[in-house]
C-alpha cells in the first residue's frame, strides 16, 4: 500500500453556524462571506490538521472541490468571479500542503457539476455534458499542477438543502455510459501522470445504482479500463459505514487498483461525541485482505459524512475533545500501514499506565453500541430493496432517534425473537457504571459517557417500546426521558441527539406491512423477475403518481435530508 488518505474539510468549517451541519463536503457559501481574519484562521487550522495528520502516518489529503476551483467560458460572470477567489486561496493552501507537509493533494469531484447558465446552454445533452466535464477536469489539472488527482463520485450529487449557483447532478445513469466517461477521462490524467480514483460508492438511483454490490454492474462499469493511473476506492461494506456489514467481496474480484474507504468519525454512531472504535475492524479488514493484488491503499473520512448537529473537527479540538476520532485515525494507519495491532495503537497515545482502561472502555463502548443502539437480530440480516441493500439501523439515523408506531411495526415484524433483543439490550445498558469509571481512571472525557448513557436509555426505552405490549405507562416514561435529556444536555451547550417521538397510529395493519415486505424487500443480492418487472421499472412510476402532490405534507426527514428519499425511485 502507498496512498494512505484522510479528508481536510475540518478547518473550512470554522465559523460555520448553522445549527444542523450538511458535512458532505466544504460549505463553499460559507466562504463567499469569509472575512481577511477567517482566512487567516482556516489556514492556521489547515496547518495544524496537516501537522496531526502527517505525525500519524498520512501521505495524502483530500479537500472539496473541482467544481469550485474550475473555470469554464459557460460559467456566469458573477461565477467566474467567484471562483476566481476561491483559485487564490486555495492555491495558497495547497502550497501549504505541498511543500510544507509534502502531503500529496486530491480534489473531490461530483459527476456533473453544473450553473443556471450552463444548464440553459447544454441541458440534458450527455455528450456535451461529457466534453464539458472533461474541459472542467483539464482546466483544473493543468491550473493545479499541486494536485496529484480527483476523486470521482457518480453515485450521488448535493443534498437537497444545498443553495449554491454550483450544483452537482446525477449525470451517468447506467453501467455503459460509466464506463464511457471514464475511458474519456483516463487519457488525460495518464498524460499528465495524474491518479483517478474512482468511487463505487451510490445512493441506488438508476441502473448504475447497484454499483457498489452488484457483480455485473462493476464488471461493466470497468471493462476494458486497465490504467494504472486508475484506483477504484470502496466502502468496506455493501451499504455506508454501518456495522454488521461483511467486507466487500468486490475487493477480490476487480483487478483495478483499489482503495478500502473507512470512516474515523463514525456518522452514524455519534461523529466522534464517544468511542465508536474501528481499530479492530481495521485489523480484521487487513487480515481479510492479505494477498489481494492491487491494493494501493487506504482513504480514511475524519470530518465528511452525515447531515446531523455533532460539530467536533479531527485534530482541532481543545482539550482533547477529537480524542475518539484520533483513535481511529491512528488506528487505520498503525493497523495497514505499520502492521501493528490496533491496542500497540493506543498504547502509543494514551501510554502503558492508561491502555488496560482504555481498552476496556472501547470493547464496552462496542458492546453497547452493537447491543444496545444496534438491534442485533435485525442489523443481521441481508435485505434489498431495488438497488440499495438496507441499512442495518433504521431506527436511530444520523442525530436522530424514532421513537414511533410506524418503527413499531417495521420492527416487530423483522424481529422474531423480541425477548433476546430485550435481553441484549439490558445487559448492555449494565456496562455504563463501569463504564464511567474506566472513563475517569483512562483519563478520557467521562462526560462523553454520561451523554452516551442518556441517549442509549432513551434507545433501550424505544426498545421496550418496541417489543413490548403497548403501555401508556412506558409512553409516559419516553416523554419524561426525553425532557430529561434535552435539560440535561442543553442544545446551546452541546450537540445532542434530535428524539422525534410520535405515539399516533400507523395506518398500515400489520399482515399488510408483512405481505409488502415480501414484495418489495429481498434477502438476496440478485434480482428476482419480480424486481425486474415491477419493483425496477413501475414502482418508480407509482411512486411518482402516489406521492403528496404538496411536498409539505411528505415527512421533512424524507424529503430534505441528502438527496430526499425521491432518488430511491430513479
């Protein structure tokens, strides 16, 4: 391995107020306001992640984006100016990496980004669309001879709470027109000895969808295209960066260069509010990898990932409030890089005298968090639906946790053994007194603790809830719980989890949830003709013809987080 990749975003959130964070990429809007004085800091802070970053093994950074710091004749004038700012600070900050860190520089790229007037010009037109993308990534490489790449992402394009003129799109819709593109692109990093890396990763819209699980899929999306200046990076499992998700089988079948992506600041287990510990799936996923030709390395997202309030950036905290991302971070490079064992990992930072409560404190940390956040039954269990495999936790969702009827059912119905997932998730609730204990004597945020004690009572509550026959008693003791925790972690003095409870009737029976499971989900990774005829090609069409024709009266989860639960559809 040779490339060992982390995510730099941290320091252009400085400043950034918004109360629920969209941390896909820079918040780019954020900067058009940007003061001589934020400037100064963001680069202060560029260079302390920088520093962090290096002294644990990294050779490489990514930063956000092509879109922002390409130019193009199409683009409005306001545009051009526009990015013509952001050009000369960020050339500045990539000297910094540069030369000063010799970190080598990868720009992300959505697949198409696109302006009011671009979109007037070209439309829909794919092969313009493909020229004009091709000139956006020519302009930057020849402009940036500090960048040693691009990351492309085709699967997925900016959420829908996204305002910028510069808005990215769904461009590339199927296994032939992906492949396309890149046979394109390759020329023009091989001339330049430029990497393209290539991610699988996507959110299930159109056929291109299934990339990341489905066999066929990639093999057609890579047929033919055997550069060495080509990497395709994957997530380690077939969804996002759950638990309870087996390595991808797609790293021993591409012959591709290839990067295993992981996440240090886990999305949906808290984003670094508490121990999320991934060093001993690193070590798992390093074993499970010996002998695969090609690896080239690793990509590792400290900051980028999830729509949610936890606002903690990657070694830019004081008082050593990142402490449960620095593990991670380190871990991954100790672990593949180093061939070290994760605990040696630890050992290294908190010392010999901390490391047994250290490392007790993480191993319970897991239990808790697969046991108790985690309904074990359920996350493991393989289900698709179209082309997405489900996720494992569905109740508890970024900074959110569903507390309602709807769950209810949903779970009841997938769970057959209510009374072991009960059991599992009181003797895991057990661990917090000794829990808090260890915190004290390692040294560590004990308050990180406590807040993870208050949130998983409220998850071990929704549990019963769940399982157990209906009570008005126990509704009651969610309401208390839930006024409990929000006085006990104010918003304006921490990042807390969102509780949305609604205990009002779901209108769907429960034999009926049961028959369109049946239909709609599947626990296998192929297609069944019933997939292939309808859930493919005409729930798309009922979907469209079904929804609230007034978008207000759709669930605001549904339709503002990412990309809305439309591009399911597609």
């Amino acid at each position: 391995m040779e490339i060992f990749l982390i995510d730099a975003i941290g320091p252009f959130f400085r400043g950034y107020q918004r109360k629920r964070v969209n941390w896909s990429k820079i918040p780019f809007l954020h900067l058009d306001s940007a003061t001589p004085e934020l400037w100064d800091a963001i680069e202060s802070d560029l260079r302390i992640f920088a520093k962090e970053a290096v002294a644990q093994g990294y050779n490489a950074v990514s930063l956000d984006d092509l879109a922002h710091l390409a130019h193009h004749p199409l683009h409005e004038p306001e545009v051009r100016e526009r990015i013509g700012h952001l050009r000369e600070k960020f050339r500045c900050f990539f000297d910094l990496l540069k030369h000063e860190f010799g970190l080598e520089i990868y720009l992300t790229s959505d697949v198409v980004p696109v302006t009011p007037a671009v979109e007037e010009k070209i439309g829909h037109d794919k092969k313009s669309l493909d020229d004009f993308y091709q000139e956006l990534v020519v302009s930057l490489l020849d402009d940036f001879p500090q960048v040693s790449g691009l990351i492309l992402r085709i699967g997925e394009s900016d959420g829908n709470d996204v305002k910028d003129p510069i808005r990215t799109r769904l461009h590339v819709r199927n296994p032939q027109e992906t492949n396309q593109l890149l046979r394109g692109l390759l020329p023009v990093f091989e001339a330049r000895g430029k990497n393209l890396i290539f991610r699988t990763w996507t959110v299930g819209a159109h056929p291109i969808g299934d990339l990341m699980w489905h066999r066929d899929t990639l093999d057609r999306t890579l047929d033919g295209l055997d550069s060495k200046h080509l990497i395709v990076s994957m997530k380690h499992g077939e969804s996002d960066f759950f638990r309870y998700l087996p390595l991808n089988r797609a790293f021993f079948r591409v012959k591709q260069r290839k990067l295993l992506e992981l996440q240090a600041r886990r999305e949906y287990e808290g984003a670094g509010e508490y121990p999320s510990f991934i060093g001993w799936d690193c070590e798992k996923f390093a074993a499970e990898l010996a002998g695969v030709e090609g690896m080239a390395g690793i990509s590792v997202w400290c900051q980028t990932g999830g729509w949610h309030r936890f606002k903690r950036r990657a070694f830019l905290e004081q008082n050593s409030r990142d402490v449960w991302i620095r593990f991670n971070t380190l871990a991954a490079t100790a672990v593949f890089k180093q061939g070290m064992k994760a605990d040696a990992a630890l050992e290294s930072m908190v010392g010999p005298e901390r490391l047994a409560a250290t490392l007790e404190l993480l191993d319970h940390a897991d239990v808790v968090i697969r046991d108790l956040m985690y309904i074990p039954e359920f996350a493991s269990q393989k289900h698709f639906f179209r082309r997405v495999r489900i996720p494992p936790l569905l109740h508890v969702y970024w900074d959110s946790l569903f507390i309602n009827h709807g769950v209810r059912k949903v779970m009841r119905h997938f769970v057959s053994k209510p009374e072991e997932a009960l059991r599992q998730g009181e003797e895991a609730a057990r661990l917090f007194p000794r829990m808090i204990e260890l915190a004290a004597k390692a040294e560590l945020p004990v308050d990180d603790i406590e807040h993870l004690r208050d949130f998983l009572h409220l998850a071990w509550l929704a549990r019963r809830y769940y399982f157990q026959p209906f009570d008005d008693t126990l509704v009651e003791e969610i309401r208390e719980a839930k006024k409990a925790y929000k006085q006990r972690w104010p918003s304006e003095e921490r990042q807390r989890y969102r509780i949305k409870i609604s205990f009002a009737p779901f209108p769907v029976r429960r034999r009926t949830l049961g028959w369109a499971a049946r239909v709609l989900i599947r626990k296998q990774r192929g297609y069944r003709w019933l997939d292939k005829i309808f859930i493919l090609r005409l729930a798309g069409f009922a979907y469209r013809t079904l929804r609230p024709r007034d978008p207000a009266k759709m669930p605001k989860f549904l339709r503002k987080s990412a990309m809305g639960v439309d591009v399911l559809f597609k």
